[in-house]
C-alpha cells in the first residue's frame, strides 16, 4: 500500500493501491534508472521487485483510479490512453536496459506484492524459456501498402462516350485496377515469405486501417520479425531490396526498429514453438 504525501504539520493519509507489474526480466536496472523513469501518474516511484531468479519492475498505483471501471472509462479516452501507453513502454524500456525482458500487457495489476510474486513464480518455467528465446533478439516491424483505387471512375474523364462503351471502358478499368491490386497483394506476400528466412520468428498483425496509417493507399502488409542481433544488417539490407522490387508494382515497403519484442513475448507461444523445434 502507498501513502499520499502529506503538507507540513498534517499526518499522511493511507491511500489504497494496487501493484501495477510492467515486465519480467533476470537482470535488474540499476536503481538509479529506475527511480529516474516517470511511471503511471498518480503512483509511487517504479521499483524493482524479487520474484525468486526473475525481477518485476513495478509500480504502486492508486486502487481508486486502476479499478476495472474505472480504468476502462479511462483507456477509453484517446489522451489518457495514450498517456497511460506511453508510461507502460518507458517502464518496459526500463527494464529492458539491463537484459532481455518479457513486458507485460498494460495495465497488468495484482492486489499486492505477493500476489505479483506468486503468480510469476507459477509461470517461472516458461517465463525463463521466453528470456532465453529473446536474449540477443529484437523486433523489427515492416509494413507494405499498396496502390490506391480510382482507376474505375477515371472511365468518366475520357470525353462523352455511348452508353455500351461507357460501360466497356469502365468494366475494362475495374478489372484493370482489380489486377493491379491482386499483383500488390502478391508483392507483399513475397516480401513476408522472404523476411521470414532472416527472422527467428514471425508474425503478421491485421492490417491498419488508413485513418490509423494516416495514408490514402490500403495497408496490405503489417508483420513483426525477431530477428538475432547478429543478422540485424543483413535483414535491413534484405529489406531495401525487396522495397526496390515491390516499387515497380507501385508498393512501398517499409522497416522500423530495433524495437522490444512486444510481438514475440507471450509464453504460451514460446511453448508451442519449442514444441515445434523439437519435433522438426
């Protein structure tokens, strides 16, 4: 539990919290980056909780604000919510400075410490598997998007035409414009099917839609590749030139990272993909 700050010459209030977990790790930050790291407003300074081999970082938050209904009424309003994921990736990023680190979903709270600690330490077997599996690997996002449409409603723009024509031309444009689109798909399957020889592990996300992307062309690739350290240069290299290739079909193709392997940190999949290693 925390305690609210008092003024002078008034005795502290207990205020009820709740522990707020950002990230499983091995090795802990040093104290001085994590009392230096801004976490969730409202809470107690982030610090660093023993679980056994493994280390929490955490967080006391006030109950008042992190119980479900009221941090769902707040996840719902665009700025809290984006105060409240920018809080949880400095914290991740924290923890992620001394070591491979498995951050936690958002908003991952326990009653108390104990709890915290009781309920990593019945996950500690394939917590540590996921470290072992994300040490020396980092995430990298590449995203493809395609040619934009209008093909169809330029067939009004070639003068005055007769009815039949018309509908010529404008069924000839359709299917002009649904090609060129079957042609971009397949450009940016090509560029997943050659990313993934790179990557230890891949992923495809649902594609964004163009009011998240801020673009006028549809997103028709958005995956996650871990990929070892040691092969970071050649990826990024492979990634240019499948970008040059897909440009001749109007795709553009780009990379981001190095990132924390948000796409790559859930042990149940870490599970299932040591079980399909042993069986290949």
């Amino acid at each position: 539990m925390s305690t609210a700050r008092a003024g002078a010459g008034e005795a502290a209030v207990p205020r009820p919290a709740v522990t707020c977990v950002f990230a499983v790790t091995e090795t802990p930050p040093p104290d001085e980056v994590v009392a230096a790291t801004p976490g969730h407003d409202g809470g107690s300074p982030l610090r660093v909780l023993a679980a056994g081999p493994l280390h929490l970082l955490v967080q006391d938050v006030p109950a008042a604000d992190f119980g479900e209904e009221a941090l769902a009424q707040r996840l719902n309003r665009p700025a809290e919510l984006e105060r409240c994921a920018r809080a949880h990736h400095r914290a991740v990023e924290t923890a992620a400075s001394a070591g491979p680190v498995v951050p936690l979903p958002m908003a991952t709270l326990y009653l108390d410490d104990r709890n915290a600690v009781r309920a990593v330490a019945a996950r500690e077997a394939p917590l540590r598997a996921l470290l072992d599996r994300l040490r020396g690997r980092t995430e990298w996002a590449v995203k493809a998007h395609g040619p934009g449409g209008g093909l169809a409603s330029a067939a009004a723009a070639d003068g005055p035409v007769g009815g039949r024509s018309y509908l010529r031309r404008a069924s000839a444009r359709r299917r002009t414009e649904r090609e060129a689109r079957e042609r971009a798909l397949e450009q940016a399957h090509a560029v997943d099917r050659e990313l993934r020889r790179y990557a230890v592990a891949a992923t495809r996300h649902r594609p964004q839609s163009e009011q998240l992307t801020g673009r006028s062309v549809p997103q028709l690739l958005n995956a996650a590749y871990l990929v070892d350290d040691g092969r970071r240069a050649e990826f990024v290299r492979a990634v240019g030139e499948l970008a040059r290739e897909a440009g001749r079909w109007a795709v553009e193709v780009t990379v981001s990272g190095p990132w924390i392997p948000y796409s790559f940190a859930r042990s149940d999949e870490v599970e299932c993909a040591a079980h399909r290693e042993v069986r290949a």
